[in-house]
C-alpha cells in the first residue's frame, strides 16, 4: 500500500484529489495539510511515501515546504500539483528535489500510475511536461548542482537520453532496443554520472539546457 500525503490550501481540490486516489485499492491518503506551515510540522511525522504538493499557498508556499524540509533530509518523494502554468516556479521544484509534476485536473489513471513510479523510486517527466519546461529554459538559468561541461556521452546514451526526455520508462526503453533492462540501467547510470546529475529529470533539462539534445 502506498501512503500519500496531500498539501494544498484548498479544501475542494484536496478532497478532489482524495477522492480520485482512493478509487485505487494501492494507495492510501494517510494526512493532509491546508498550508505551508502545518505542512513542515506534520509531513515528517506522518512519513508519507509520496507527497503531493501544492506549489502556491499563502505564507510559506510549497517550495518553501520543500527546502525547509529537504534542508532537514525529511523530504518525502514529492509531485508537485499546480493549476499554474508556471515554468520558473516548476523548475524551482525540481531544482528544490521534486520527482514530477502534474496539473490538478490530471486524469485518474495518470495520477495514480504518477504515485506509483514516483514511490518506486522513478522520476517522472512526461513529455508535455518537458516541453513546457524547455519552452522557459531559453530565459531561466537551470542552478541545481551539474557539470557545466559534461563528459561526451555515446550515441547509445545519447539515444537513451533522448527517450528518457519523452518521459519512456527504463522497461520501455529496453524494449525499444531489445535489450535487458539491466543493460538501459546501465546506459542511464553512465549517463547521470556524465552530466554530473543525480536523477533523469535534472539529466533531461541539462542536456536541453546545454544543447546535447
């Protein structure tokens, strides 16, 4: 069972959220907060397994959430969930630790199968998601931590990457190339240590941001 934790000031779309995740007999809403503050006190003793994130809130906002706790090593897995179409504030999030974004007026199946690779430890970058991001990084300086000149990667890696900035999974990438998932695993690896990354989301925005894709 995973165990989520909604954070979004408000209550209509909180009860929303709830609704549509306990439609899935995997998942569990085990907390909500209804702001920033009561968000930091709580999500540590609540523990969640992924924490959905409203990113505007009045007071402490939701990237506030995210570094204070994240400066504490308490941040859970976290999907950042906004109405706005806001590609400085995303690149925030992701920049301050999030595994993904999405829309509040997601579909159900999305949402939950969302929930899911991000508690298996997955990144998520669909590939609306990462066109919108890119349609901003011509003005916003991506700042989270990399190498500003990567190790070349090889044209195998550089395919993989390609695919991993569409949002394909390591499963769905092994079976484009008809290898094991362990070898894509691999290629990954390599090239997270290349860009100087630690996880697909901020590999992707580097490698547009440096123009390797």
């Amino acid at each position: 069972m995973i165990r989520v934790a909604l954070v979004d000031d408000q209550t209509l779309v909180r009860q929303g959220v709830r609704s549509l995740l306990e439609l899935s007999d995997e998942i569990k809403v085990i907390g909500e907060a209804a702001d920033g503050e009561s968000a930091i006190e709580t999500i540590p003793e609540m523990n969640p397994d992924v924490l959905l994130l409203d990113m505007r809130m009045p007071g402490k906002s939701g990237l506030d959430v995210m570094v204070e706790l994240g400066q504490k090593n308490l941040l859970p897995p976290t999907i950042i969930l906004t109405t706005f179409d806001d590609d400085e504030l995303v690149l925030s999030g992701i920049r301050a630790g999030a595994r993904g974004y999405l829309l509040k007026d997601v579909a159900l199946e999305e949402l939950v199968d969302a929930v899911k690779e991000v508690a298996a430890g997955k990144t998520i970058v669909k590939p609306a998601v990462t066109q919108r991001l890119l349609k901003g990084l011509g003005k916003i300086r991506t700042e989270f931590s990399s190498l500003e000149q990567p190790d070349p990667l090889t044209e195998r890696e550089t395919e993989i990457l390609r695919l991993m900035a569409g949002g394909y999974s390591n499963k769905e990438i092994a079976k484009a190339f008809n290898v094991a998932e362990g070898t894509v695993k691999n290629h990954v690896s390599n090239v997270l240590s290349k860009m100087g990354v630690r996880d697909r989301t901020r590999a992707v925005l580097k490698a547009f941001e440096l123009g390797v894709l």
